[in-house]
C-alpha cells in the first residue's frame, strides 16, 4: 500500500516526474499545448499513476509541496523546449491544480517565483481546476482566480460537466476554457445523449467566449464529430498518449 510517510520520502528524494500529453487543434492540427501529468518513480512498483496517489496527497495535505513541483518543473521544461526552438512561445503549458492548493496563501508567490525563474511567460501557463473548486466559490476562490487572470494566465475548468457545479459559476468565475470530460467523448457519435451534451456544453463555452477542448479522443470518428460540432480543440490517445520527457522532445521535434 501507499503511505503518507513513502509519500513524503518520495518527494524528499524528487521521485516523482512529469509526462506531457499533446493538445491539439481540430482545424488543421496544429500543437496547442501540453498537459502535464505528474507520475511516482516507485523504487518496487515501477511508475505509479496519479490516481492512486493524489488522493492521498490531497489528504495529507502533501499535495502543497507536491503541487509547488510539478509548477516549478513544467515551467522549467516549457521554458527549455521553447529555448531550445522546439516549440512556439503561444504553446500552452497546462498544469493540474487541486483545490487545497487554491487555500494555499503561498499559491501566487509561488506560481510567480516559477514564471520567473524560468522565465516562461505568464501567458504560456495554465492551470486546471476541477468543479471541486467552485464549491468553495465564496470568499477565497474568485479573488485568488481574479489576481491570476490579472498575471495574465489562463484557467481551464477541467473534467467539465461530472462536477456539482451551478452554471452561474461559470459568469462568476474567469475561467478561460472548459474541458469537456471524456465521459462525454467516449462514445461519441453513436450515444444521443452524449451528442447532446457535448454539443451543450461546445454552444456554451462558444456563447460565454470561452475556449472548449475534447478530452479523451482515441478514434477518427469522435474527431470528426467534434471537428463538424466546432469544437476547437482535442487531446486523447488518437493524437498521443502522455509523453516522458524524453518522448515528448522527439515528438515536439517531429511536429517541426
Ligand atoms: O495521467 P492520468 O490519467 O493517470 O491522471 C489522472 C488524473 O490525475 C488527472 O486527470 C489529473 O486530474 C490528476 N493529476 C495528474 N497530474 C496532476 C498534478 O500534477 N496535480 C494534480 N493536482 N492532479 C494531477
Ligand atoms: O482530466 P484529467 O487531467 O484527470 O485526465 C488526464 C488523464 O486522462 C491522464 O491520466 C491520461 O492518461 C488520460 N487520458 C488521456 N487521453 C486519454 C484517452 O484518449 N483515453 C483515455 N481512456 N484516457 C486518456
Ligand atoms: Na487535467
Ligand atoms: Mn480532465
């Protein structure tokens, strides 16, 4: 089992790494952006996926420190690859944020401190927040959203549509695209239902001039669906799979 304590020596010993998976654009399929999704380099168990450590972290509170990585490192990385020409200064980098970051006081000073020791710009940077943060919509959310969109970063509502969000959270909070969970995707064109959602949700990101982006595609026919639907952008195993590091500089030198 995972324990709080191999959690925490695992962040001592930088044990954990980040994989990149491509964002792309329907029209033309041009690179987007990157997500990047954090991984444990378990000395037994091999590369452990988030799922089974998040939790935890996010409990015991070590998602704080864990969190302030992953922001240092894909800043870092972003900032290597665009050095080194291998990507646009208008790729994004997307970085997972929970909500108990959102109560961390130290969340700007140090989404600051990784802008600026790496030296990506704020408009290169990010984060996704899932409906669990709307829930704490009141007095601590919308001004820490606001002093970020002030920075000039971008916040994506991600897994949009399987939270207990209210609608009027969306004219309240500045948020700068959703993301349409894969739920939604996954059986796409043939389940009506998920065709009339995911239309839905495509008319209300285009209504509240908000970007939208497919989680979840693996086949051509979802992407031509949303491609025709107007869904502006895509991400899932049809296009890549999240990348190791490595993985990702030779696909983002192929992509030219
Ligand atoms: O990569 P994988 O599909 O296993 O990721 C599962 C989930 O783990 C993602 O949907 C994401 O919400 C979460 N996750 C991945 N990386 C991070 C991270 O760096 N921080 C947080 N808070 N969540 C992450
Ligand atoms: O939304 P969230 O950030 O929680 O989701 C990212 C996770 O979704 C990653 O862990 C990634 O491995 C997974 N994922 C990415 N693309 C696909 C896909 O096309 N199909 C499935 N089933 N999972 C995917
Ligand atoms: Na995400
Ligand atoms: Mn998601």
């Amino acid at each position: 089992v995972l324990l709080e304590g191999s959690l925490r020596q695992a962040l001592a010993t930088h044990a954990f790494v980040l994989h990149y998976q491509p964002q792309l654009e329907l029209n033309g399929e041009r690179l987007h952006g990157l997500e990047a999704l954090v991984r444990w380099q378990h000395p037994e168990l091999g590369l452990v996926a988030p799922g089974k450590f998040i939790p935890l972290a996010e409990e015991s509170g070590l998602i704080v420190p864990l969190g302030r990585w992953v922001l240092a490192e894909a800043c870092r990385q972003m900032a290597e690859w665009r050095d080194a020409g291998l990507l646009s200064a208008e790729t994004m980098m997307c970085v997972n944020l929970s909500t108990k970051q959102f109560a961390d006081q130290e969340l700007l000073g140090v989404i600051q401190r990784s802008l600026r020791e790496s030296g990506l710009d704020a408009g290169q940077l990010e984060l996704e927040v899932t409906e669990s943060v709307m829930m704490r919509a009141s007095d601590q959310v919308i001004p820490q959203l606001e002093r970020l969109r002030a920075l000039g970063i971008k916040v994506a509502l991600d897994d949009f549509g399987t939270g207990y969000s209210s609608l009027s959270y969306l004219k309240r909070l500045p948020f700068t695209k959703l993301k349409i969970d894969r739920s939604f995707v996954s059986e796409l064109p043939e389940d009506a239902s998920d065709v009339a959602i995911t239309k839905a949700i495509i008319a209300l990101a285009e209504s509240l001039s908000l970007d939208v982006l497919a989680e979840g595609v693996e086949t051509a026919r979802q992407r031509d669906f949303l491609r025709v639907h107007g869904c502006r952008l895509a991400q899932g195993f049809l296009y890549s799979r999240p990348l190791a590091a490595v993985e990702c500089e030779r696909y983002l030198a192929a992509f030219g």
